[in-house]
C-alpha cells in the first residue's frame, strides 16, 4: 500500500470536496503538526505511539490534499529546538522519519504523475558555509549597487525560491505561534489555528480552515498585490535616485536632459537585473553542487 493512503473519500466528504472547490484554492498549504504528546497522553499511550500516529496523519492529510487538488504542501516536522528534548524521544521521531519518507522517496515517481513533489527545506543556520560566503561576497561585490540588494532578490536567495509562498498556514494543538517555521514565507499568508491536536486531525478540520482561506482571500488577494506594487514602486525609486547621483556627478544640470535621463535608467535597470542574474546563477550552482556531494556522501 502506498504510504500517501490510497482510497477516494467518502460520498460526503466527496461532495463537500466538490463544494468547496467551486470557491478559490489554496495551491500551497503550510502545517504545523503539533500535538502529538499531548495526544498521547489523552489517549495513555506512550509517547512514541503518539509521534508514530502523527506520521500517519500526515500520509492521510497528504491524500486529502490530493483530492482537494492542493498540489504543494510544506510540513513542519521538526525543528531545530526539537533537538534538545530527550535523546530516546529524539531517536524515537529520527527513526519514525527514516522509515516514513524513505518510503515517501521510493514512490517518489509515482506521486510525480499525482504533480507531487518533495523537497526538504534546512533552517537558515544550516545553510552551507560556501553558500554563506556566496551570499557575503555578492553583498559585497554590489556594494556600490546598494539598490540591487531588495526584499525580491531575498526572497530568491532562499531554498523556498522556487515555490510560491504558502497561501494557507494551519498549526494544530491550540498553540498560537509560528516557532520560526517559514517566517518570511507567510507574511501574506492566511494563519488559522485550531485547537484540535495533531493526530486527530480529520478531513473537516481542513476543510474548515480552508474555509477560513476562502472568506479572506479577498483582503489577502488586496494586501499582497499592494505588497508587490510597493516593491516596484521602491525599486523604481531607487533606481532613479541613482541616476540623478550619477546625472549631478556629471555635472548635468539638476533635472538633465529628460531624454538622456530615461536612457540611462533603462540601462541602469538592464544592468542591475543583470547582476542579480548572475548572482542568482551562481547561488544556484552552488547549491545544486552542495546537495549532488550531500547526496555522494549518504550514499
Ligand atoms: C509535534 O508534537 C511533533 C514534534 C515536535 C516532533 P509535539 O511533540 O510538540 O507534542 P506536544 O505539542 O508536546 O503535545
Ligand atoms: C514545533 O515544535 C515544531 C513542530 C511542531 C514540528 P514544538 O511543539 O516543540 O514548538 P514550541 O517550541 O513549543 O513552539
Ligand atoms: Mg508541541
């Protein structure tokens, strides 16, 4: 049996699937599965029972995803902080991973044709001290480019670049925080909280925050498009304040020539995207060969 459960959904919840799907979707879906020793507790079982159930919850969220046409889904599975709890809690849910996404990979090309895709995200810290040194040198290469440096361009910096920002985040457990999971990624995003713990997460659980997804997305629509206005508009300004620097630096009178103004904006924004190209390549070499000799060394 496939670990992402097989299985269509029942008439009813097919039904209401059917009802919700008729309002705007979220594509991309961000969970904080919390919970799972206080469920383990509720129901006196050991705790390690209670990390094994939540794994389980995730294959069959995963399936409801699929159904409900959510092609993206990011999971918050352990954190950095999750490290120092005990050594046999942290093997326990080191062992659950192990043999729970091994699995995962094996039928990697299987989800493909589902337009499933797995990718596993580090945590700032542990991005790899060459791609550190990258990012340093390029900030100092730009150095007299202080506008090529923008929220954009961070933005692309990061392992998430390639994937749009989640549009709805959901922890579980009644917790109201995000415990540094995907800060910069949600700033636009629609949070729900629900009190429900991890693994007695059901189908009406999502079904209700994507509801809640559905009565915001008119005001979350409003305020990224304003965000993404805001952006430009910035970047605008900044490349036209350096052309006046370098207008005034050449002696041209305080407003130039208009012409010869538009001119050297075109060529100044050609040659900033530019740059940012060939930083971007770069980063991506060099991520793309940290994570071949990554893949040559746990081989
Ligand atoms: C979330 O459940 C799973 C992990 C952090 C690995 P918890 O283990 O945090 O369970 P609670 O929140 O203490 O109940
Ligand atoms: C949060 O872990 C991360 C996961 C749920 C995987 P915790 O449940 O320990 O979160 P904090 O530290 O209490 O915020
Ligand atoms: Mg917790």
């Amino acid at each position: 049996m496939s670990w992402i459960k097989e299985g269509e959904l029942t008439i009813i919840e097919r039904f209401c699937a059917n009802v919700i799907k008729a309002g705007p979707m979220p594509k991309h879906v961000a969970f904080i599965m919390d919970g799972n020793r206080r469920y383990a507790q509720k129901c006196h079982v050991k705790r390690q029972q209670g990390h094994s159930e939540g794994f389980d919850k995730l294959a069959q969220t995963l399936r409801w995803c699929l159904n409900l046409d959510i092609r993206e889904v990011t999971v918050y599975a352990f954190s950095i902080e999750n490290f120092k709890r005990s050594k046999e809690e942290v093997d326990g849910l080191m062992e659950l991973a192990r043999q729970k996404f091994s699995r995962l990979l094996e039928e990697q090309e299987n989800l493909k044709k589902h337009g499933v895709r797995i990718r596993v995200l580090g945590d700032l810290p542990l991005l790899p001290l060459d791609i550190q040194e990258l990012i340093a040198q390029a900030v100092l290469a730009t150095r007299n480019y202080n506008n090529d440096v923008s929220e954009s361009l961070l933005d692309k910096c990061l392992y998430t670049n390639n994937s749009p920002n989640p549009d709805l985040l959901i922890r579980t457990s009644g917790e109201v925080r995000l415990s540094d999971f995907l800060l910069w990624q949600t700033s636009h995003s629609c949070l729900v909280f629900q009190s429900v713990l991890w693994p007695e997460y059901s189908f009406w659980n999502l079904c209700e925050a994507i509801l809640r997804f559905q009565m915001n997305h008119s005001a979350l629509q409003k305020a990224r498009d304003l965000h993404m206005e805001e952006g430009k508009r910035q970047q605008l300004e900044s490349d036209q304040a350096y052309v006046t620097n370098k207008l005034q630096q050449e002696g041209s009178a305080s407003h130039g020539d208009s012409q010869r103004r538009r001119t050297l904006l075109q060529k100044y924004t050609a040659l900033r995207e530019e740059r940012i190209q060939s930083f971007l390549q770069a980063l991506e070499h060099k991520r793309v060969d940290f994570l071949e000799r990554l893949c040559t060394v746990s081989a």
